[in-house]
C-alpha cells in the first residue's frame, strides 16, 4: 500500500495517521523487524525507519543514543534495507527512510534509490537535505516511485513552502518546534499556530503529519483536532526500547501497547478545525 | 583586479562543492544572513568599525618576517614569515571572530554561539564579543576540555560560558554538531559564529572574507619588501582558514604557487590522520558538501593529529574546489615532522610556534630544497605555540 493510500484510507474512517519512526538496527539488526510488527500490531500505521548517521545534527540525545546502539551493533546502509524487505514479506505497512544526506550520496544518489525501491521502501525523509539542493534526488526518486518527503518548520515562509510542497510527495513532515528531536511536555503554542498557518496551503493538496515532540496520547489528540492528517512519533518509541535494552518481549509488549494508547488518540468524531 | 570567477559563490557553490545542507529550519537564518552579510560587508560605517578594531584592538597588520636563519638552514628561497602569531589571542582566528561578531551585533542578535576544538577559536569568540559587548556560549568536546584546560580557563576568564559536549569522540566534529543543535533551537535569537571556512553557506564565504586581510597584507608587504610577488606559499589545513585566508588573494597570481598543508598524524597508511583532502573522499558533511574522511557507509571518521587544531575530519568547500581545478597542491605531513618544526622554529627563529602551522613549515622545508636562492617562500605562521608547550613537553618526555 503506498503512503498517500494509506492516507486516503483513513481519511475515510475519519481517523489521523499514527507515524512510528525507530532506528533500523537499534538495539540489534535483527531484533528490528520484530520490532515494526509490534508497532503494526499496536495500529501504528506508517513506519520510519532510521538509517543510523555518527553525525546526527537534527537530533536530540534519545535518538543521537539509538543510532549510537545500531552502529556499534554493526548496522549499515544494507542493513536497513535487508530490515525493509524482510517487513515487506509478511506485511503490506508503508515504510518510510529516515536518514541524512551522506548516507545516500556516498552510496550514489542513483543507486541509493534504485536499492531502496528493490527493498520495497516507500517514502524517504533526509534530515538536512533542503529543496535548493535536492534536483538530483528528488528526479531519482520519482524515477524509483519512491515518495520524497521534505520537511517544514515554523521558521518557513509561505513563499519557501511553495518551492517546498512542489517537491514533495506522500504527505508533508511538519517540524513541530524551534529545536531538535525529543521527548516533551507539552503541545507548545507554536506548534498549532504553525500548523493552522501551513495546512491552509496543503489541505485538500498534500497530508500533513507533525513531529518533533508527539510523544503523548494528548498531543497526539490536540494536533489532530487542529487539523493534521497525522502525528510522527518517535522519541517516546525509542526510549522505551532504551528503557527496556535487551529484554525483547519486553520491548515487543511496551511498544504495542504504547502504540494502541496513540492511536486510540487519532480516532476523534469532530476536529476543532471542523468547529472552528 | 577582477575576481569574478567565484567571488561571490553562486548559490554558495565553489565548483561542485559547498552547497547548504541543513536541517529546514536553518535555511531561513542561512538566507537572513547571508542577507545581513551582503548588506553591511561594503558598508562605510560597518568597514569603519572593522578596521579600527582589527587595527587597535587585534594588532593588525601583522608583520612580514624574513626569517634569516631558517633561510640559511633551508639553503634555498628566501624564507618569510606572516607573524598571525602576533595577533591578538595569539593566532589568526581574531580576524573572523571580530569581523562576525560586528556582523552579528549589526543584525541586532544578541547571543553568539561558537564550536571550538583546541580553544583557539573559542578564545578569539569571547575576545571579541566581550570587547562588542556581546554574550558568548562556546560548545566545545569533553575530550578536548581536558587537553586544553587552559583555553578553557581563558574563555572563562573572558566571561563565556563553555558547555562541555559529551556525544561521539567528544572532539570539535561533535561541538560542531551540538553547536548546530543549539542554533536550531535558538535560530530567532542567536547568531552562529563559525571559527573557519567549512559548513553551510554563506560561512564558508563570509570567513573567507575575513581572513583574506592576512593574504591583502602579505601582499603588500611582499611588494614593498621584495618589490615583487613569492614564488610560493605554504599554510596549514584543517578546516582551511588561515589557508584561505593567506591564498585568496593571490588566486589570480598564476606564477605564485600555493601549497596546503594537512596533518598526517602518524601516518597517512595509518588510517590514524586528519588529512581530508589528501585522504578522504567527496561528502556531505556539517552542511557543505566537500572532502570528508569517512567509510564505504558514509559514517565520518574520527581524526587525530599532534595539532588540536587540524583535528578535523572535514575541509572547506573552496579548497575542495582549488584542489579540483589544481590552483592548489595539497600535500600532508606527520606528527613527527610537525614536531621538528616546532623545535627547529623555537631554537632558530626566536619563536615558539602553534603546532598547526609546524605543518606548513615541515612541508616548506622540503619545498625549499627544489628551489633557488633568488626566489621567495612564504610560510603563514598562524599562530603562536604557548597553547601546544604541554603538548610537546610530554612527546618529549620532559616534565615540567
């Protein structure tokens, strides 16, 4: 099932996206396919997978942490494709990459894409790949029918997102926050005054998911009701796979039922923006 | 003149190289800046206050030194030496700090973040921006805390406030990373003041700018010396400042050969080296695509030289660029070649160096053997070895 697929099903139930994002490889490359099917079986319904990067400046300690654990558990490139094909037997889940440029443009921007298209991936997020510098990419991509998905943020110009939703595809990752990735208290005002200015230009266009933050079932639920068509956690998923390092039944059992308490938050009969 | 060929980089690209790579909220800071830099870099008032602090408060010019006795040694060209040793703080890195530190209080920003390796940087941030009167935070590795605790101490003295950076190797490549961290989560209030030409554009430009004065100078003072242009020049590269610095001006100058300089460490074969350009590979690294040391994954390498500062595992997009269109040569020495240098320079010379342009000084020694006594050789002696004495106490086996 391809992302935007995916999208219009729950639309139709009247239900937002729950996007999971975990580190290929993390705490082992063997324990992450595992790992995906707990979090499908919790109604998780996209899945990022992070390939591990030793220089990951868009993220906070929890997630620098996990790529730290993959890597020393020899996680590579072809690892985390290996992990996508082997989802991709038993399960029809979108899975989306999540990585930062070098890992691809060492690779070859062509080939990393041609692979990653063989696995079965469906969309890729670059953490700091902006438009301006994305041509070859993004051509290889549509190429491969791989979905790009670029980023936002709330420092981003209407005009800067025209230029930014012409190159994306699947839906559009809105950063929630001024800052990196991480676990947080509270929805900050921001957020939904970001979010209200943006999906005016990609509702009926582009979904829209929001991350940076999400980490609670109430965040999940305000910026749903605020109108985004889902909410990317990933911190909180990872952290519980720190907490419970080593013991994977134990990691299996958390992320499930942690992923059922979110998702339960993205079914809601009437969204604010609907009210409002 | 003309230098039209890359004086303003199209879209921040030298070549191929360079480019902005960097998470979507900084592109906007990125344009604001680049914006603010456009706008007061050729303004009176703004040129006004940059001379007279480069003048009065860093010491400027700094002396072009004919090292008589090194040129005796050597038994070739005529030896100089451009003392940014005698700058204020010690090395070149005053140039920029002051120059960004201007640049940031004329954009109205009133907190200044900067990453520093051997501290060198860092002291030259707090130098400046408590002289401007501006707020100083400076990231800085754990690991690098303890081999410099005097530069920590300095900063300190100065009124910063250091953050020790405990993630990776704990080394500059990670107060890079955590300084960049920082400027996404204060991007509205803060300005990034970057120690050398590396990153995203338009740093590597802007610091570029900065530190051409060393080569401006050079120039100047070689033609009123010498009544005419050297035949070489050699600098030291780590992230490539006080290279680009001393070589920007003499680009055009197609008979005056330019030699960087990186650091072998032990050993180029050794994989234990910091010498991106002779050794890496092309990559995307701290937001500028150039030469980076890194493996077949992509993942960055961790470096290690003698000097702190070539202790990086990256190199600016421009040199990338000269090295591409060979306007460069690019050669590398090792630790122990640095080493002799240091000695050599303290007990010919009268001068103690920084252990970074030892590099270009070991290198330049070799270089004089090919060359005649009629013709010059310039070394940029960017900075003074009072920081590295501990250093070499303890290759030598010598307590102090």
């Amino acid at each position: 099932m391809s992302i935007s697929e995916r999208f219009q099903e729950l639309k139709k139930q009247n239900e937002g996206a729950l996007i999971a994002y975990v580190t290929g490889g993390d705490p082992s490359p063997k324990y992450t396919p595992k790992i995906v099917e707990a979090l499908v079986k919790g109604g998780v319904d996209i899945v990022e997978i992070g390939i591990p990067f030793s220089d990951p400046i868009a993220d906070g300690p929890v997630i620098q942490a996990s790529d730290v654990r993959a890597l020393n558990a020899g996680t590579t490139p072809n690892t985390v494709l290996n992990i996508v094909r082997e989802v991709k037997k038993t399960s029809e889940i979108p899975i989306v990459l999540l990585t930062y440029y070098n890992i691809i443009f060492r690779k070859g921007v062509g080939r990393f894409l041609e692979d990653a298209s063989k696995s079965g991936v469906d969309g890729i997020i670059v953490a700091d790949l902006p438009v301006e510098e994305a041509e070859e990419y993004k051509e290889n991509a549509e190429k491969n029918g791989i979905d790009t998905i670029f980023l936002a943020s709330p420092s981003t110009s209407s005009s800067r997102l025209e230029k930014i939703l012409r190159m994306t595809s699947g839906f559009l990752y809105l950063i929630s926050v001024f800052g990196v990735t991480g676990i947080r208290e509270h929805v900050s005002q921001i957020t939904i005054q970001t979010l209200k200015r943006l999906r005016h230009y990609t509702v009926n266009r582009i979904p829209l998911a929001v991350g940076f933050g999400i980490s609670k079932p109430e965040h999940v639920k305000s910026i749903i009701s605020y109108g985004a068509d889902g909410a990317i956690v990933g911190s909180a998923f990872v952290k519980l796979i720190e907490e419970k390092y080593g013991d994977l039944t134990n990691i299996l059992e958390a992320l499930t039922s942690y992923a059922k308490s979110l998702k339960a938050a993205t079914r809601q009969e009437y969204s604010q923006a609907e009210l409002s | 003149m003309s230098r039209t060929v890359y004086d303003y980089p199209k879209g921040g690209k030298y070549g191929r190289y360079g480019g902005r790579f960097v998470p979507e909220t900084l592109m906007p800071a990125l344009e604001e800046l680049e914006e603010a830099y456009l706008r007061f870099k050729d303004d009176p008032e703004f040129k006004k206050k940059l001379k007279y602090y480069l003048e009065r408060f860093a010491g400027r010019p700094t002396p072009l030194y004919y090292a008589a006795n090194l040129t005796e040694k050597f038994g070739g060209p005529k030896i100089y030496l451009k003392r940014e040793d005698l700058a204020h703080g010690g090395a070149h890195k005053i140039n920029n700090t002051i120059g960004q530190a201007l640049l940031a209080k004329s954009m109205g920003k009133t907190r200044v973040i900067a990453e520093t390796g051997a501290g060198q940087h860092g002291v030259a941030t707090a130098m400046a921006c408590a002289a401007l009167g501006l707020k100083a935070e400076i990231y800085m590795g754990a690991e690098d805390m303890k081999r410099q605790r005097l530069n920590v101490f300095r900063m300190r003295l100065l009124g910063a406030e250091v953050h020790p950076v405990e993630s990776g190797s704990r080394t500059l490549k990670d107060a890079i990373n955590e300084a960049l961290r920082d400027w996404v989560t204060n991007v509205q209030t803060t300005y990034y003041l970057i120690g050398s030409v590396v990153g995203p554009h338009p740093y590597p430009m802007i610091v570029r700018d900065f530190q051409s004065v060393i080569g401006f100078e050079t120039r100047e003072q070689i033609l009123a010396q010498e009544g005419r242009l050297p035949d070489a020049i050699v600098a030291c590269v780590g992230g490539g400042s006080n290279a680009i610095g001393i070589f920007y001006p003499f680009i055009e100058d197609e008979d005056v050969e330019l030699y960087g300089v990186e650091a072998a460490g032990e050993g180029l074969h050794s994989g234990k080296h910091a010498a991106s350009l002779c050794a890496g590979s092309e990559g995307v690294f701290h937001g500028m695509l150039s030469y980076v040391l890194q493996d077949e994954n992509g993942q960055i390498l961790t470096t290690q030289s003698i000097s702190a500062g070539l202790d990086y595992p990256g190199v600016g997009p421009e040199h990338s660029f000269l090295k591409s269109i060979g306007r460069v040569k690019y050669d590398a020495v090792t630790d122990g070649e640095a080493l002799e240098a240091f000695l050599e320079l303290s007990r010919l010379e009268g001068i103690i160096p920084a252990l970074e342009p030892c590099h270009a000084l070991a290198y330049a020694k070799k270089l004089a053997r090919g060359m005649s006594k009629d013709e010059i050789l310039v070394v940029n002696l960017s900075g003074r070895g009072d920081k590295d004495v501990e250093v070499v106490a303890n290759r030598l086996g010598v307590k102090i």
